[in-house]
C-alpha cells in the first residue's frame, strides 16, 4: 500500500484506502467506476485507535474510497462527503450488522 501511495499519490507512506476510477472505461459505456484498495493492517490500527472494531473500520475506508470514485473530494468539498459518508456509514450499519469480514 506505501509503494501504490507512493507512486500514484506522492505519498511515502502506507495509507488506509486508494481509489483508482477507470474513466477510460466510464467513457466507453462499461459500467465499471474503478477499484478500492484497502489496508486492512492500517484498518486494524485504525479500528483501534478510534475505538470501533474492524468490521465497521472496514466497512467505512469501503464506503470512503467508493465515494472518492464518484467524484467527491474530502479535501475541497467543504465537508460534504465526510456528510455524505456518515449517513451512508449510519444506513449500511443496520445491512451490515453481524457481517464477518474474510481475508482472501
């Protein structure tokens, strides 16, 4: 995850979630938005450190990094996709209740 940060964003370190869009594909009529990439070692330590469990840490770099693939930007809108993602977070936590995370 340091290194995709690193080479797509800049960033020299291991972030939580990268959102990569496929706007070629977008453009051709394929119904494809792009890929979420997830942490899940910084989701953990996330979890943790804002003292959820893992599930719902998972769950919200997941709804976070679709969002980011829809076009909203945390760092210019103003807020409205932390908003947006806090009502999504509060409506899929009743789908997602009990759900078990897997890694493959």
């Amino acid at each position: 995850m340091r290194r995709l940060n690193r080479n797509y964003r800049s960033q020299d370190y291991a972030t939580d979630v990268l959102s990569f869009t496929y706007d070629a594909d977008r453009a051709a009529g394929e119904p494809l938005l792009g890929e979420v990439v997830i942490a899940p070692a910084v989701a953990a330590a996330q979890a943790r450190r804002f003292h959820t469990n893992a599930e719902t840490e998972m769950r919200r770099l997941l709804v976070h990094g679709i969002l980011h693939l829809l076009g909203y930007d945390h760092e210019t809108d103003r807020g409205e996709m932390n908003r947006l993602q806090a009502e999504l977070m509060r409506k899929t936590s009743r789908t997602f209740h009990g759900m078990i995370w897997h890694d493959s």
